[in-house]
C-alpha cells in the first residue's frame, strides 16, 4: 500500500476477500463492467449532455492518456477542485484509471485549505475551473503552485491562465478507442492500492486525508447502493458536491453506476430547477440535506410538477426532524432515507422497509454484515444498548489510519482497530440514534466547521484578547457559527469588521461566523476550561427571546 497509508491486518484482509466484500477490480474496471453490459444507455445527463455508458468509458480512457502524456503516473496525488460536471466526472475516472490518486477538495475551500492539502497529500498535480461567479480559481492555483517546487501541472476546466493546461482541450483531443486501449492496457493498478483520497470533517485545524482503496471504495458503493434500493432503473439526482463522499459513493454517482442507473447533475437545489428535472428526467432518487428539504417543503413549486416517478429523498450531513420526515410521505409523495455515516468509512441507511420508529427517528443500520459497531465510554469501555456513549467501528470499507498521521491515528483509533467516529449515540440493536458531538465541531446543515481552525484565526486579529466559536441553532441549517469574543482593552470590534477580516485569510465562506457577541469574559470550571455549554444556552435563550420580541441583551 501507498507509503504513509494504514493497511487492514492481514487476517482482516483475508476474510473480507474470502467472504466476496472485495470484488479485486478498481473504480474505472467497475465502471467498465457496466458499460460492456449496456454501452448505449445514458449514464449521466447535466444540461444539455446525455452521455452513454460507453461514452464515459472512451472519454475518460482518452483523457488518461493525456495525463500520462502530461507527466501524470501511478500514485500521484492529484488535488481536484471542479464543480459538479462531466469534467469532474472525466477526470475523476481517468485519474483512478492510471492508478493516480484524485484529493477530493471542495469549490468552496480557499487558499489555506488547498494549500494544506497539497502539503499533505504531496500533490503533484491541482484540477480546476477557471472561474466561478467573482472567484478565480487560476489566480488561487498560480499563487499555491509558486510555494510548491512539487506541484508540476494545474488542469483547467476553461480558459487556462499562462502555465496552465486546457482540460477540455484535452478531453475533446482525437484519439481512437483502441488506441487507448493499447496506451492503457499496460498499466496493472492494484484494486487494493488508494484509489481517492478524501477529506476529514476537520475536527482539528484542518481537514486530514482519507485513503480509500479500489477495493473498500467499490464495496463502499455497492453496499450502500444496495440499501438505497438501486438498480438498473434508478435515477438519481445530485445536487450537492460530486467530490464529497456523500454524493460520490454513499451511494451517489459510484452507486448509481454500479448498479447501471443514471445519473442527473442538477444545476442548482432551487426548487423550480430541482423539480423541473425530475419531471424531464423521470428522476427516481434525490441525495440533499436538512436546508435543501426544509426549502422544498415550504415551497408551492413542487405542486406544479409531476413527481410520480420520484421514489426516495435521502437525507445526510445532519438529522432530519421526525415531522420533516414524516412530511416528505404526506406533502411529496416519496419515502425519506436517512443516511448517517463517515467519509473515513462506515455508513448507516434507514431501510426502505424499516418498522415507522426507524424510518422517522433513527439515523439507521450499517450497510454491512460484517461491519463492526460498538458504544463505548471515554475509557473505551464498551456500553450496553440504549446508553449514551462514542460511536466505534471497524469493518471491510472502514480505514485503519489517517494518510501520514501517526499522532492523529493513536488518538482516532484503538489499539485493536476500531474508528473512534467522535459522535454521541445510543444503539438498538444493529440500529443508531445519533445524539450528538465527542469533539468540538459545528455541523451548519452538513458542512462542518472546526472550532478550533476558525477561533485561532479570529485569534490574530489584533483587536481580539480571546476568542471561543460555539454553535447556535438554527431553523434551517441546524447550527451555525456564533463568536463570542473579548477585546483587548480599549478596543471594540463590529461584526461586518470580524467578517472582512477573516475574508482576507481566504477561508471557506461555510466556515465564517455568522453572529459576534462580546463578552467581557468566559464562563471557565475551576480548571479554567470554557464552559461552551453555558454559551450556546446563553446564546439558545438570546435568539429566542429576540424571536418572541424580547429585548436583545
């Protein structure tokens, strides 16, 4: 395995094979496999494009040869930036194709995070769009490709800035399928050797890389299509990011072509776009979250659009509301489906036939017989079922270390390998109830949110003493991120000035607070520990009372 990555224990390995989990083909062998089954039927459709099974598989052939042709080999790292698209989906195949190893970044992260995780990763290679709405991705690579003698090449899908290469001249480059074929057919990747690398919810600093293998990330897929109901009929609609691992293979688009449906690139959760294509495109399955429902539900459009075909509306990121669930039965005609999970491995559906306690409340069951749940206490003690205690898990898909993170991983993982997830939960039987965070984390509608990355640069600012982030709930998000600060003597801070400031460290807009209260000082225990609970009431009862026509305080 890839230097600095975790192997399974052998004997694990051994009895995942024995027992068929692993299948011994790679991401672009599975998608191969259906396309010899159904080479013509549509495979993926984003605005006017209607591509076949055989034509992601020519394509993405092609655009592996220009890789390689581009200096691109096995196990390079290749940080990849594109917004939802048949780019993204191109190179995404082409790059696992050739054994290389895609970083999934996010359109959303900025200069630190990118420059992180070209430091972690060793990348040698960035993946973009020229621009999005104000912002100009090739500036941000040209900047980050100056501090790395090691990042050689940067793909753009667009008009490449100087030094930069054209993706979609190279996608759209001549070349013929068997040619191809022959430039490929030497390359022998190993389906257990990293397939994508995938990122932490950044519960420290910032984010650390995931290594899935070809053969956890195939399973991955599988399992979770298979929960999902998926099969040759399926529809299913993307909204949120391809490159986070909820869309791409829990079940997502991997999912979705592993069972030959097809896939739908929504432009946007807008409800006039999302239910006008589910109309067109007789769309079976849609993948969202709490925001995107909560706005579906309240809006008149779906009344004007004929959503017979639409089976399922999956839920990830964060619990879905009981009543939200109960109102996607009664107001769009469709079952809710709970998906509760990780990007480091184990995921967690409601079944379709789930009893009604399960369906409305619980965060579901692992997709996997072999997947390995316990509730442990801080001591690692295990818990009995309905006690409330840390989530832990291991199992065939599930990783048994962070890419070089020694540190990281004696504190993620225990001694006989099993995932400290960091949630609060209380099981029943095989089923999970979410209840809640171990770590310090902010979940603003599925996006997370490190306390800590955000409050050290609130930090620097040099009107700020101290500084603590805490969640405050939120109708439509869940939580978001409140400040709470004390300014140095003689000094006021407004909002709008905390805001332009923390801009300026190029972070993920997701990421900024979105209230300041300052304080004079922190609740503290007689250790001298924020007491962060005593702040989120505070700031519960404050939103409340400014609801109700309360006086702000």
């Amino acid at each position: 395995m890839l230097e600095g990555c975790v192997p399974w224990p052998a004997e694990q390995a051994a009895r995942y094979r024995a027992r068929g989990w692993w299948e011994g083909i790679t991401i672009a062998q599975m998608l191969a496999r259906r396309a010899d089954l159904h080479p013509e039927k549509t495979a993926l459709v984003c605005a006017e494009q209607r591509l076949s099974y055989r034509n992601l598989v020519e394509t993405s052939d092609r655009l592996a040869c220009r890789f390689l042709q581009a200096g691109i080999a096995a196990f390079d790292r290749v940080v990849v930036q594109l917004p939802n698209g048949p780019e993204f989906v191109h190179a995404y195949f082409a790059l696992t194709r050739i054994g290389a190893i895609p970083v999934m970044a996010l359109r959303a992260h900025r200069h630190t995070e990118v420059r992180h995780f070209v430091r972690a990763s060793g990348a040698t290679a960035y993946v973009i769009p020229d621009r999005i709405g104000a912002f100009d991705y090739r500036e941000m690579a040209a900047e980050i490709q100056s501090e790395f003698r090691g990042l050689r090449s940067v793909f753009v899908a667009g008009e490449p800035a100087r030094g930069q290469r054209d993706l979609r001249e190279m996608i759209a480059a001549p070349m013929s399928a068997e040619t191809a074929r022959v430039a490929l057919s030497a390359l022998g990747t190993d389906p257990s050797e990293v397939a994508t690398m995938l990122l932490s919810g950044g519960t420290t600093s910032l984010s650390k890389l995931i290594p899935r293998t070809h053969d956890d990330y195939v399973l991955n897929a599988r399992l979770c299509g298979r929960a999902a109901g998926f099969d040759e009929n399926t529809v299913f609609m993307a909204i949120l990011p391809l490159g986070h691992n909820y869309n791409l293979a829990s079940p997502g688009m991997l999912g979705t072509f592993y069972y030959g449906g097809r896939v739908v690139l929504a432009p946007s959760g807008d409800p006039a776009a999302v239910f006008s294509l589910v109309e067109r495109e007789r769309v079976t399955t849609i993948a969202a979250v709490v925001p995107l429902i909560s706005n579906w539900l309240n809006s008149p459009v779906p009344d004007g659009h004929d959503l017979s075909s639409l089976k399922v509306i999956q839920n990830g990121g964060a619990r879905l509301a009981p009543e939200l669930r109960s109102q996607l039965r009664t107001r769009l005609g469709c079952m809710p489906q709970e998906i509760y999970g990780t990007a480091e491995g184990l995921i967690n559906i409601v079944p379709l036939d789930a009893p009604e306690e399960y369906l409305l409340h619980s965060s579901g069951m692992p997709v996997c017989e072999d997947d390995e749940i316990k509730v442990i206490d801080d001591a690692g003690n295990e818990l009995p079922d309905g006690s409330l205690g840390e989530l832990a898990t291991r199992g065939p898909y599930t990783i048994h270390g962070y890419y070089h993170a020694p540190d990281k991983n004696a504190e993620a993982f225990t001694p006989d390998g099993f995932y400290r997830m960091g949630d609060i939960v209380r099981k029943d039987g095989r089923y999970i109830y979410t209840e809640g965070r171990r770590k310090d984390l902010i979940n603003r509608g599925g996006e997370k949110i490190s306390c800590e990355e955000v409050e050290n640069l609130i930090f620097s600012h040099p009107k700020v003493k101290a500084v603590t982030l805490v969640a405050m709930p939120d109708p439509v998000f869940g939580e978001k991120a409140c400040a709470f600060v004390i300014a140095k003597p003689g000094q006021s801070l407004e909002f709008a000035e905390l805001i332009g400031f923390l801009r300026q460290q190029n972070i993920a807009s997701f990421k900024l607070p979105e209230r300041l209260e300052l304080v004079s000082e922190f609740p503290v225990s007689p250790v001298g520990k924020i007491l962060k609970r005593q702040l989120r009431e505070r700031i519960a009862e404050k939103l409340e009372n400014e609801k109700t026509g309360g006086a702000r305080v």
